[in-house]
C-alpha cells in the first residue's frame, strides 16, 4: 500500500468469432490509514494472433448522403459504422424494424451489409397556436401576452374558429404574411388594415358564407388594442359580421351567438435576451453582416446610456414597432419606414426619456444605418437624440453623454444556414443537394441568403425577412425575384446595405416559375447593376460576367445528442501479431459508478489496449487510475473501490 499499487494478471481464452464485449471487474480494499488522494491502479495489455483482414470498406456500398468510420481497424472482429450526413439521420428499409448503420469484419474476412437509407427529418416548421378564446370554458389569453407577442415576431398566418372546431361556415385563415400578421404584431386588431381602409377580403382564405362575416365599412380600430383590451375584431354596419371586442362582448354576429378561438401559426414562444449591437465610443459589436442576421429575429430595440440603464435616459421600443422594422431596412430609428416623424407611443420609457425623441423635421434613408452608422436625428429638438455616428453621437446636439444601442433576440435560435446553389466557381453550377431535399428544407425554412460563395460582404449580402415572400416562393419552387402573389421585387422585404440591396430591384419579366428544373433563381430584369443567376451559365452580381455565387437557406437545426463522456480504448495495428493505442479521458469530472454505494468514483486518468477479438489465446493486462471520492483516511469504515469497466 505504501506504492498504492495493485497488480493483475488476468488470462482470457477467446472462441473463435467472438465479437465482445470483454467486462472486468476490479476490487480493492483500501486500508484504513490511507489518505483520501488514494488511487488505485491497473495495467492492461493483449496479444492476439494474426487474423483476416478485410480491408477498407467500398463507398459504393453505402447509401446516399452516408459516410462510414472504422476506429477498431479492418481485421476480424473489428466493426465499422456508418453516418448520415449532417441534418439526415437513419432509417430502416422497408420490411425492416430498425436500421442496420454497423457492420462487423467476418473470420472469411467479408464485411457484414448495410441496411438503413439517409433521410431528412419530417417537417418541423411553423405549427398553430391557440392564443385567445372567449363563449368557451377558459375565456382570455391562452399563454402570457409577452409569449404572444414574441410569437407575434415570427407569424406567417392567423386563424379565427369556431371553439368547437373548424366549420366551413365560419372558419377563416388569413393568406400567407397577409396585413393581418402585420396588425398582430403591431397590436391592432384584425378588422382594418394597419395601412388603411377596411377589411380586405382578399388577405383572408374561407368560404364566401365565412369571409362575409369579416366586411365592415366603417370605423377605426388603434395600435395595442388586441394586448389592452382583447379588441380582435370589428365589423362595422355588418349586423351579420364578427365582433370581438372582450371575452363579453363576442360573438360571429352582433347576438355573440357562439364560442370563438384565435389562432396563430408560427415557431414556438422563444427565450430571448438582450445583446448590445453598437455603441457611440465602440461602433459594432458584431460585422455589419452579423447584426443584419441578428435583425432579421429581432423584437425590441434600446437606447441606453453607455454607462448602463437611466430611467431619464434609456429607451425601447414596443415589440414589433416601427423601430424593428426600421432596423431591419437598415433605415435610422427617428423617422418611421412608412412616413412622418417619430410616434412615441412605439417606444417606452419616462416622459423625459421620450421627450428627447420626438422631431419635426428632416429624414434618414433606407441603408442609413448599416452605410454611414446614422442611427437617430431628433429634427428640431436641441435636447434631443443625435446619432450621426461614433464622432457625433449623444442625448442631445451637445453630444454630451455616450449612447449604446441594443435588440433583443431568441436566446437559442436552433437555426443553422443550409447551402443550396451555387454558381460561378471552379466547379459545376446548380444544386448542392438533390432537388427532392429542397423541397423538403423548403418547408422548414424561415428565410433566404444571396452571398458571394467566399462568404458573407455587406456590399453584397443580402437576406430575406423571416417568412418573407422569397421564402414563401422557395416552397412553392418559385425563383426569388418576382414574388409569387404577382409584382416585382420588394425590396422591404429583404435585409442588406443600399449597395446589396439596389441589386435586386427589377421592372419587368414574370414570376419564374418551376425553380427546381428551369433553376433561374433569380433575374433583376432592366437592372443592368442586378443580380443575375440561372441555369444557362448566367452568375453574376451584374447583368454580365462571372461571379461566384451561393443561395443559402435557414432552417432549424437537428437535435444533438449530449456529450457523456466515457473510456474508449481504440485498437491501432502496430504488428501483425500485437495490437495497442492509448487514450486520455476528461479531466476529474467525469464519473464513474460504484458498484458497491451509491457514491460516484472521479475518473482522473485511463491509458489502454484496445481489445481486437479473435480465435486462440489472448492475454488482457490494464491501467486504470480512479480517484476514490468516499471517506477520509481517519473514517472509521474502510473505503472500498469496486468498478466494472466494459472494454
């Protein structure tokens, strides 16, 4: 005991064709003196005959999208397994139960048949949400309002229902990003568009019987309405018409003769935080193409003292106000994307915080942020907000105190960046995947990315708005130019510098249509400084030349397994007649159980052979090093170390 070493000589006898696994169980007691840093130690070792070999594995042999590793080498007994690549996973073929992803080296020296096909998962996009109900037996919010809100965010459709169910009859769904998403975000309720006028019938799916009850010619509804007062929808001198003003007060006519559900279509509530994005003494936090990634998720945006949050000082915005949109046009933050001056009941904070806002004059355009750092100019107001840029930046015309600029952005997005096309480079142009994968990433997709294929450069980059039109057309197989209810391209509804994004204007040409097969992916038609790209040899930023090109996608990212980490002995042939290779395990985190107590044994260190299994005599001698983590050396109980290792 006074080494602290314990010797083993262990003899195996291995039949012919077995595969393992060999377990060893190790006992020592350790005496009662010993101190708390006592270990215990056991070396391991093997010797095996020479044995078939039956060399690398085919890739012919494997399915599509697969690749396959072999750790334990290529002699009898050693195994292989196959992996999907990254976003398929695994399934058995048909007839079969399970998928077949490991083979294992035959004493013939054949490897075993794979038996599993690489697929993407299903569908995991946008899912329906009931938000608010009233007549039924929980009237009111259906989840907290901020969750609604954040839902909000990121809504493609509203649905509003009978509490019993759909009926054909009454049941009607708002179109793909129609003004009514818009009026959730802001607040407003559903029955005049935030832009103006009445109901427009046309932004909303249903039977003639169900659309009827949504015209209304009269009356005017205000932002923030649906989340202070539960006001959804007012068919105004239609006696036939929905009217939901309260959970009282609701009802398919004027009688509220029956139960109503709401119902939002979008990505689940997210956790979000704040991540500051730029400040006066330090400009960008992130690269400018970093920060308009970030926008396109963004929920709320704050002004706040460099110094930290000042109730005279700090601002935000109201979730999903101007301000947001604002950012993601790149547009300053003083005068609203769709006109006029600053609405201060878009941003929240104490009446002298608010008062340094408001302006009456002057304008920032589209770009202004994201090309010359023009952030706010409160117009006419001296003791108001001026942020040109880092030399010219404070609370009022004075510039006298530091202002830093944060969004609020999910915690976790679980999006990753898939590539789809690219064009223009050393090798062949068209598709990165088969186009039946498109279709269904397609489906899962929040936006889209136009990037030069050595990476992303704000001159260049440009990307959709979550679940804007371009999305919309990639699922429908539509190229992004022309969006798919009818127009041009609209250039609001993509993220960019003004140099990016002036390449994507056009004034003529068609939807494109059948993207997979044509795979014109997008034609800034009468744009000679647009982009251009498409099957016949057409790739660039401009109307001619050459440029590489790539068309990315975001999608959600597929769950990962977590890391536990564990002793692998890995077999490496140093011989044809011995086999050794070592490995380090984590440091003294990881943990062991005890076989004897309940009490966890820290792993500190582990060097071993790995086991290459074959017909005749092997001799197995091994090292482990564990760190007893039971009583001290002055216990009155003698602490024993009893582990089963599988090797």
């Amino acid at each position: 005991w006074n080494e602290r070493e314990i010797h083993f000589d262990i003899q195996f006898t291995i039949s012919p064709g077995f595969n393992g696994p060999i377990t060893a169980t190790f006992s020592a007691t350790l005496d009662q003196e010993q101190s708390d840093e006592s270990f215990a130690v056991v070396s391991l070792a093997l010797f095996h005959p020479e044995q078939p070999d039956c060399g690398a594995i085919n890739p012919a042999s494997l399915p599509q999208h697969a690749t396959v590793s072999c750790p334990s080498g290529t002699l009898a007994g050693a195994s292989c397994t196959a992996l999907c690549a990254d976003g398929y996973h695994a399934v058995p073929l048909s007839g079969q139960s399970t998928p077949v992803t490991d083979v294992t080296c035959q004493d013939d020296a054949t490897w075993g048949a794979f038996a599993f096909q690489c697929e993407l998962p299903p569908p995991t996009g946008p899912k329906w949400w009931k938000v608010w109900s009233c007549g039924g037996s929980s009237p009111g919010w259906q989840m907290p309002i901020s969750d609604v809100q954040s839902l909000a965010t990121f809504a493609t459709r509203v649905k509003i229902t009978p509490s019993t169910g759909d009926n054909v009859n009454y049941t009607v769904t708002s179109t793909f990003n129609g003004y009514a998403v818009e009026n959730l975000r802001r607040g407003i309720p559903l029955s005049h568009p935030h832009d103006g006028g009445y109901a427009r019938l046309a932004e909303w799916e249903g039977s003639s019987t169900a659309k009827n009850r949504l015209a209304n010619s009269c009356g005017s509804v205000s932002a923030g309405a649906i989340w202070n007062s539960d006001d959804w929808y007012w068919a105004c001198n239609n006696g036939g018409g929905l009217h939901i003003f309260d959970t009282w007060t609701c009802g398919w006519t004027t009688a509220s003769e029956r139960g109503i559900d709401i119902w939002v279509e979008g990505p689940p509530p997210q956790e979000m935080e704040w991540k500051k994005i730029w400040s006066c003494t330090g400009g960008w936090e992130f690269p400018v193409t970093e920060v308009q990634d970030l926008a396109g998720w963004a929920t709320r945006i704050k002004l706040t003292p460099s110094s930290g949050d000042d109730a005279s000082f700090t601002l935000t915005s109201t979730r999903n106000g101007y301000p947001i949109e604002n950012l993601r046009r790149g547009k300053g933050l003083s005068h609203p994307y769709d006109g006029g001056y600053a609405r201060l009941d878009d941003w929240v904070g104490t009446d002298i915080a608010k008062n340094r806002l408001w302006n009456s004059c002057g304008s920032l355009p589209e770009g202004s942020i994201w090309d010359s750092e023009d952030w706010y100019w409160a117009c006419n107001n001296g003791g108001g907000l001026h942020m040109f840029d880092q030399s010219n930046c404070g609370w009022t015309t004075a510039g006298e105190r530091s202002t830093s600029v944060w969004i609020e952005v999910p915690k976790n997005r679980n999006t990753e960046w898939k590539k789809l096309w690219s064009c223009g480079g050393p090798g062949p142009s068209g598709w990165e995947i088969p186009t039946t994968d498109v279709v269904a990433w397609a489906k899962t997709a929040t936006r889209v990315k136009i990037t030069p294929t050595s990476g992303d450069d704000p001159q260049y980059t440009v990307t959709s708005t979550v679940h804007g039109y371009a999305v919309e057309n990639l699922r429908q197989e539509l190229g992004l130019s022309h969006p798919h209810d009818g127009g041009y391209a609209r250039l609001d509804e993509w993220m960019g510098g003004t140099a990016a994004k002036s390449r994507l204007w056009n004034s003529c040409g068609a939807q494109p249509t059948d993207l997979l097969t044509n795979q014109k992916v997008y034609w800034a038609c009468n744009n000679g400084g647009g982009i251009h790209i498409s099957a016949t040899g057409t790739c660039s930023w401009t109307a001619g030349g050459v440029s590489p090109i790539s068309m990315w996608i975001e999608v959600p990212s597929p769950q990962t397994a977590a890391h536990h980490p564990q002793l692998e002995l890995q077999h490496h042939q140093d011989s044809p007649k011995f086999a050794t290779a070592s490995v380090q395990l984590d440091t003294a985190t990881t943990t062991i159980s005890d076989n004897v107590s309940p009490t966890p044994i820290s792993l500190v260190a582990a060097v071993g052979v790995g086991c290459v299994v074959g017909a005749g005599f092997v001799m197995f001698v091994g090292l482990l090093v564990a760190k007893y983590s039971g009583p001290g050396h002055h216990g009155t109980t003698k602490p024993e170390l009893d582990t089963t290792q599988t090797v």
